[in-house]
C-alpha cells in the first residue's frame, strides 16, 4: 500500500514535505515530529483489541500533535451491527460482484461475520474470487478482528490523553450521530499538565 501511494504521491504536485508516509506499529511510534493533523481513517483504530492497546495509539498521537493540533478518527458504531451470537455458523454473505475493466474477469467479495459481544470484537472473514475469462478461479481468504468502542468509551480515552473532544459525528457527511454507521470524533490537542 505505502509503494502504489508513494507512486501517486509523486504523480501530484505537492511540494516535497507536505505529506509524510510512515510504516510503523500505532501502538508505539516516536517519529520526532509534531503535527497540525493527525487522522485515523478507515476504521482502523478498530484493529486495536484491548483497551491497553487504544491508549498506547492515543498515547502516541498526543505526543505528536502540535498544541492545539487536530486529532480525527472514524469507527464503525457498534449500534450499527448486530451482536447476536446465534448458533456459531456465520452464513457467508455476498457483497457485491463486478467485472473488472481491465481483464474482464469477474471478481465477487463474500464476508462472514462473527461477533464476540463480551470483547465487543467481531470477526471479519473475507473471500475474494477472480473468476477468469477461461471460467477457472482463484480464491483469496483472509481474516480480521475489528473491536468496537461506544462514544463514551472513546471520549474517556480521548480525555485521558489531553485530547478535548469538538465534535462527533455519525458519517463523512457531518449527520449527527445515531443518523450514520459511524463514529467520527474530532479532537484538539490542549496544554500538557
């Protein structure tokens, strides 16, 4: 991922400094640098699994943001998935099938989910099929646990770091939260202690 958005970062035209890519453990970074922005997009904070490892991250960005600098991260609502355990099988579910323009060959995602509400953790479990011209295919699998945090949750460990929350959000578009699958918090490094 870091080389194709290398290969685009000198596509544009941004000046030499203004975007830094960095490969490195979110639990424990010192990059010697503070910064105005820092963004966690994507869901990824949900990757952490413990509460132990949220604060390290947290940690991490209070030390790197400039006084003042903006902190933005974007979590799935746990409010947006279900939690019912059933009876162990997670049915695997299409979630959309297209026809790659390039080759022509037809690519499907199918997911299964399995959730562990007492961790408040769900299992991601992703199968990927390229279905060739010749109608021969290959089949790609891989797993993810993604962990899900309430607002209150959130704005507790935001505060433990200095972090003082401006807005939450329910989606990109700014709705107000509970009208979107999201969380999106926006906060604002204060004064150390």
């Amino acid at each position: 991922m870091l080389r194709r958005a290398r290969e685009r970062l000198e596509a544009t035209k941004l000046r030499k400094g203004k975007l830094t890519l960095v490969e490195g453990d979110m639990t424990a970074f010192d990059l010697d640098q503070k910064f105005g922005l820092i963004f966690v997009a994507a869901n990824t904070f949900q990757h952490l699994l413990t509460t132990a490892q949220q604060r390290d991250c947290l940690r991490c960005v209070a030390a790197h943001l400039a006084l003042g600098g903006i902190f933005a991260c974007s979590i799935r609502s746990p409010a947006s998935v279900t939690w019912e355990e059933g009876d162990g099988w997670a049915p695997l579910l299409l979630h959309w099938a297209r026809t790659d323009p390039d080759t022509g060959e037809t690519l499907i995602k199918q997911c299964a989910e399995q959730p562990d509400p007492s961790r408040m953790v769900r299992r991601l479990t992703y199968v990927y099929d390229r279905v060739q011209r010749d109608g021969s295919m290959k089949r790609a699998v891989f797993s993810a646990d993604l962990r899900y945090s309430s607002q209150a949750e959130m704005e507790l460990l935001l505060q433990q770091q200095r972090l003082h929350v401006t807005h939450v959000y329910g989606d990109y578009d700014l709705a107000p939260v509970g009208q979107g699958d999201d969380l999106i918090f926006v906060a604002r490094a204060e004064a150390s202690r």
